[in-house]
C-alpha cells in the first residue's frame, strides 16, 4: 500500500465505520437503560424506537458497508499489487454512500422512521429513509463493480497463476452482495418507496417479507467474510505459522456464498405467506451453510495448532499456551471463536423449526445475533483496524496493552449482555418492545437480567471509547521514519499447484447461484401475482 492516494482512500472508509460505530454504542446503551425501567426520567417509546432504529441501522448497515468497502481496497491493492481501478469512482461510491446515509440520519433521528433496521411494512418510515438507504447501497454496488473487475483483470493478465486467496474471498463477496440486495432493492424501489411518497395506498406486507428474507440471510454472511478472510489470511502468520489448507479456504468462501442466498425463509418460518415445503427446503440449506463454518472453526484452529507448535508447544494442548496472545489479532481470533461456539448454537436452535416457535420474536433473537455479529465477526473487524492502521498512517500502533484490554472488555461485555437475552427470551420476553408496564411475577422475573444487560452494555461502551482513542492516538503520534507499509499475507503450509477453475474463478459458482436462487425463490415470489392478495395500508410515522 504505497499509494498515499489508496491509503486516504481506504482510511475515510474505516473512519466513517466507526464513526458510525462509536455514535451507536452510545445509543445501545441508552436502549438497556429504558427497557429495564429502572429510571424513569428516560421513559419514551417513541424516543426508544427512534434510537432502536438508528442503532440498527448504523451497526447493520453504515459500520458494515463502509469497513468491508475499505478493507475490500485494501486487500485488492495489497494482494494484488496493482492500484486500486478507477479511483475516482471509488471516491465517487464513497461520497454516493455517505450522503445517503445522511439523508436516511434525517428522519432516523427526528423520529420520522422508527421502522428498525428491517423496516417490515405495513410500518412506513419517511421516503428519505428508503432514499438514504438505497444510495448506500448504489455506493456498494459500484464498490462491488471494482472489486469483480480487478478480480477479472487479475486473472486475465496471469492466466496461469492462481488469484490470492485473499482477493478471491472478498470477490466471492462481492458477488454475494450483488445477489443478496437484489432481494431488498426491489422492494424498496417497487413497494416502499412508492408507499412512502403516497403513490400507492398499499402495500402487500408477504411480498415485502418474502423479498427481504432473500437479502436477511445472505446479509449475515457479507458481514461475516470479511471476518473470515482475517481468520484465513493474516492469523495463521500473526500466530506465527501456516494456513493449514489453502484449498479448504476457498471451498468454504465459495460454499458460504452460494448456500447463504437461496435460504433466507428460515426468518420467515412463523409467517404464514409462505408454504412449509418452501421452509423445510430453505431449513435444509440452512444446516448446509453451516458447515462452511465448521470446516473454518476447524481450519483455523488447526493454523493456530501449527503456530503453536512451532513456538515449541507440546502435549495436546501446551501448542495453546505458546501462541503469542499478546498480538491482537490472535487473541482476537481466540475470543471470537469461543463466542462462536455459543453463537452458532443459537443459529441452530432458530434454524430447527420446532424451537424456532419457542424462541421467534423473543429476546433470544438479539442475544443469537449480538453474539455472533457484534461479538464473532466485530471482534474481527477491530483486530483487523488494529492491524491495518500502523500501515495506514505509517506510524506504529499507539498502545498494544490497551488493545489487548480493548478485546478482552468486548469479549466479556458481550458476553454478560448477551447471556441474559437468551434466557430472557427463553422466559418469554417480545423483541422489539420498549419498557414493559406491567408488573407481574413473569416480568418481575426478567429483571435481574436486565441489571446484567445494563452492566455488559456499560463494559462495551468503555470498551468501544478504548478503541477510537487508540486509533485517534495512533493517527496523530509523530510521524515515525521507515515505518513498514506491507501487508503480511499467511502462506498455506502445502504449497498449492495450479487450482482448477472452480477453485480460482466464480463464474460457474454464479450460474449455480442463478439456478438455486429460481429454484427457492421463482415460485415464493411468483405466487403473488397469481393469487388474491390483500394490500394494507401504512402504518405509523
Ligand atoms: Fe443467524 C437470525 C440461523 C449465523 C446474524 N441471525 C439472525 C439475525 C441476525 C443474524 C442479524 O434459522 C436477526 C434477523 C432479524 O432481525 O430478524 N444464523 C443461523 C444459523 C447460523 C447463523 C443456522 N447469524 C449467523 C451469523 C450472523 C447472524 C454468522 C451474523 C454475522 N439466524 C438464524 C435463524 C434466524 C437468525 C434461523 C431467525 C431467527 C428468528 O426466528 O427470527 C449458522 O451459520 C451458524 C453456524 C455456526 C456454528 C458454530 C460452530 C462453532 C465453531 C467454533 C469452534 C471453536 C472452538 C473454540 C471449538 C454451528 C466453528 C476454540 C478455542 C480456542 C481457544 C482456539
Ligand atoms: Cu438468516
């Protein structure tokens, strides 16, 4: 990364991420407060749902596009070693994305569009919120646009040589993202917005259901790969040894994107627009998608095995005591991965649909995906800031010690937020409410859970606040001669021989994905312009 260009470049984008990150935090905090009623001075839904709604927005959609944006460069540039194609487009996309989230923060948070961060009609928001919101998205598109022709233009002028695994991870999501917010795009564009401006008087809420179910999924996983490509391409070096299979990486990329679009009615198996042969077919991907998951727990760890023993670890598990856990990125990776235990365990208690009846719309649902969002694959995101910012900004890191501590309080605090989430919902408390008024002995009992929730989501904010001090210190020390700026990519411990295509190239991983995602959503979709439908008329804002 020596372009001074490529690095302002991919620096706004992580600034704006955890901007938008900090500014969020705050807002959770505030959130665990009014639900438990403990001060009554902060009791308003309608400020709770405001918050709720820009929360959601801000960590699903603003933190996420914008740090996978800027780490997608990142990795393009530096594996690649090629300037990054077309840069003013790619400042183009940026500033496109930002003003779109400006003007979706408008009526976020006057308010105006306190519809969550899944916004399911028959609730309807401002236009400026779907206006926002599909400008960030036309941000990332082009964003994937550069990504897929840098990937091309890779492959063409090296016929013979097999892409970086790096590079063919983030084009795999690339690909990914292009399929998935086809789902969501439509219904902004044909329903939506269209709602919103008065052009139409209603709105079929299964249709909408059925069109967001196809980008809720896959969504998870564009969030999720990036995570995972730290896990695959810089651990194992950081550890200080070998990717165990190189090959076993790309399966799992590409059987993560391709089985990650056409399951998304595992979000809709309590709905009734859909048929249960259509769930138990999206049920069944759904278990499919997981193992790419498991052969990546199992990868990684047998990388950090490697490390360990070559750090002179012995017996079964001395090789874990040797690894260098003060590196940030592998303690990371450790904290991660034993928040993945628990967090895939949800995923797979909500993907069986007898228990996705006990627990659908309970607090259990925030529990599963704080865990395994903002704690399995945010842990990452910040592993990988750490790591990338000394090469950014050419200076070395402010103070390893306090990222260290940084990791631990966000391992701990998520913890302690999100174990009384899931025993909440298993006593049966609604997601998405605000304070309960009633007092009876079953709300009397969720109490002492939400003291806890209150305590974890303070351990975050501080945890947070650890984070952006660092990275501001680290961004205004004095500059530091001969500081290096490369990009140290993990080597698999076999050397890998030419891949076949199937390996190295996505073409024929996007045929499959066009075939599957006819098969799983030709018909969904379809039915409802064949049938009697009944339109319902907006409600809220
Ligand atoms: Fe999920 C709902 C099913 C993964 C995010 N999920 C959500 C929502 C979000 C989300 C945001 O089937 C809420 C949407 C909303 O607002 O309505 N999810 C799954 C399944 C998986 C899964 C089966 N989810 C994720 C990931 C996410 C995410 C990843 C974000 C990044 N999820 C569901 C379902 C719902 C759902 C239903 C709907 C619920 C409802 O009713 O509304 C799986 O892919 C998970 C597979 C993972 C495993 C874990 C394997 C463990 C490993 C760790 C090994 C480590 C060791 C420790 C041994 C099976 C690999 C090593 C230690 C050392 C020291 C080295
Ligand atoms: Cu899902």
């Amino acid at each position: 990364m020596n372009d001074t260009a490529e690095r302002k470049l991919i620096l706004c984008h992580l600034w704006v991420a955890f901007a938008a990150f900090i500014v969020a935090c705050f807002m959770g905090e505030y959130q665990v407060l009014e639900r438990s009623g403990l001060l009554p001075i902060l009791e308003s839904p309608s400020v709770y749902f405001a918050s709720v709604s820009t929360h959601g927005v801000l960590m699903a959609f603003v933190l996420t596009t914008f740090f996978i944006m800027g780490f997608g460069y990142a990795i393009a540039s530096s594996s690649l070693k090629q300037p990054i194609w077309n840069k003013p487009l790619a400042w183009g996309a940026f500033w496109l994305a930002l003003f779109g989230v400006v003007l979706a923060a408008v009526p976020l948070l006057s308010g105006k569009a306190s519809v969550l961060y899944t916004f399911y009609p028959p609730m309807v928001g401002h236009a400026a919120f779907y206006i926002g919101a599909t400008l960030l998205v036309i941000g990332s598109w082009i964003w994937c646009a550069i990504m897929l022709i840098m990937f091309t233009q890779w492959k063409k002028a090296n016929p013979s040589q097999n892409v970086p695994l790096a590079m063919f991870a983030t084009a795999a999501n690339a690909l990914l993202w292009l399929w998935a917010s086809a789902g969501v795009a439509l219904e902004v564009l044909f329903q939506l917005i269209p709602l919103s401006l008065g052009w139409t008087d209603t709105i079929d809420p299964g249709l909408a259901r059925t069109l967001f179910a196809w980008t809720l999924h896959p969504i998870v996983y564009f969030w999720l790969i990036p995570a995972y490509t730290a896990f695959y391409v810089f651990v194992p070096k950081q550890a200080g040894g070998f990717l165990f299979s190189d090959e076993m990486a790309r399966m799992a990329f590409i059987v993560l994107a391709v089985f990650a679009l056409p399951i998304g009615f595992h979000h809709l198996y309590m709905d009734p627009e859909q048929a249960s042969g259509w769930k138990l077919l999206h049920g069944i991907g759904t278990f499919i998608v997981a193992l790419p998951t498991l052969v990546t727990g199992f990868t990684v760890i047998a990388s950090l095995e490697i490390a360990g023993r070559l750090r002179g670890g012995k017996g079964l598990f001395g090789w874990l005591g040797t690894l260098p856990w003060g590196n940030p990125m592998v303690l990371a990776v450790i904290l991660s991965l034993l928040m993945l235990i628990f967090g895939g365990f949800g995923g797979i208690v909500n993907a069986s649909y007898a228990m996705n009846a006990m627990v659908h719309n309970t607090a259990w649902v925030p529990g599963h995906f704080h865990l395994i969002f903002a704690g399995t694959t945010v842990i990452m995101y910040f592993a990988v800031a750490y790591y990338l910012w000394p090469l950014l900004v050419r200076k070395p890191l402010f103070s390893n010690q306090l990222a260290l501590l940084q990791l631990w309080t966000w391992f701990i605090g998520m913890s302690i937020l999100t174990t009384p989430w899931h025993v909440l919902g298993l006593l049966g408390q609604p997601r998405r409410i605000s304070t309960v008024v009633y007092n009876n002995l079953l709300t009397l009992a969720w109490k002492p859970y939400e003291l806890m929730m209150i305590f974890g989501g303070l351990i975050l904010l501080g945890s947070a606040c650890l984070l952006v001090y660092n990275l501001v210190k680290t961004q205004l020390t004095p500059y530091a001669e001969h500081f290096t700026d490369e990009i140290d990519y993990a080597e698999p411990i076999h050397k890998v021989g030419v891949l076949p295509e199937y390996l190295n190239g996505l073409t024929v991983w996007n045929k499959v994905i066009a075939v599957l995602m006819a098969i799983s959503f030709g018909f969904p979709i379809l039915q409802f312009f064949f049938m009697d439908t009944f339109g319902s008329s907006a409600w809220g804002n």
